[in-house]
C-alpha cells in the first residue's frame, strides 16, 4: 500500500505595478511650419493616474472591504496627491455603482488644518 501525504500552500503574488507611458511627438508640418502633436488615448488625460485595474482595486478595497479611503490611496500613491487621487477613486466608485450615493457624486474635502486630541476651551465674552 503505498501513501501520500499533501501540503499546499496558498500565498498571493508580489504586488507589482505596471507602468505604461504614452508619448505624443511634436512635429512640425513642412507645408505651413505649424506645430502639430500626437493625440493621446481618451482614457489617459493627466501626466500620471491610475488605470482600470488599479482604480477597480481601490473601490474594492473602500467600497466592500470598508478599509479608509486615505489608506486605500496610501497603499498605491504618495502622499501629496492623496486628496487627487481619493476624488478619483470616488468618481470612479460612483461611476460604476451610483445607488448608494443618494446626495450625488462625492466631491472629497480637504485636510482639516487642526486637529485637537482636546479642543481648547472657549473663554466666555468678558466685560
């Protein structure tokens, strides 16, 4: 009788993000010297944004998950263009799923300038 013993292991690959960069060529037409540039694709409309898959991830991550949308753009951007790129992600949820935003398209706010762990007390008006 011969036996055999199994072991799987289940483990998710690396994140890695790919990056395609699209270029535009200035030309300058011989006949009338105007300056003519390549157009870009439709879908690609900022010098650097995330894809369809990255966005789609994003949404999964906030919409379903529940995880903090500053910390769904933190795991894929830098830190300056977090409110940028947290309208993105919204429009991009709203886009696909509108229902539950009943006031409309969310516009994300910013930063608040302070923030107090104990909020100084107000003085009353004294005469």
């Amino acid at each position: 009788m011969r036996e055999v013993e199994k072991r799987q292991v289940f483990d998710i690959p690396p994140m890695r993000v790919e990056v395609t960069e699209h270029r535009a060529e200035m030309k300058c037409c011989l006949g009338c010297g105007q300056q003519v540039r390549g157009q870009f694709p439709a879908a690609v409309s900022h010098a650097a944004q995330y894809g369809n898959h990255g966005l789609a991830f994003m949404v999964y991550l906030n919409a379903y998950q529940l995880v903090p949308m500053r910390r769904v753009v933190e795991l894929l951007g830098d830190a300056p263009f977090i409110q940028h790129q947290c309208q993105l992600v919204m429009d991009a949820a709203y886009a696909a799923h509108p229902e539950p935003f009943r006031r409309g398209a969310p516009v994300v706010k910013g930063a608040p300038t302070a923030v107090y762990i104990n909020p100084p007390k107000l003085l009353p008006n004294l005469p």
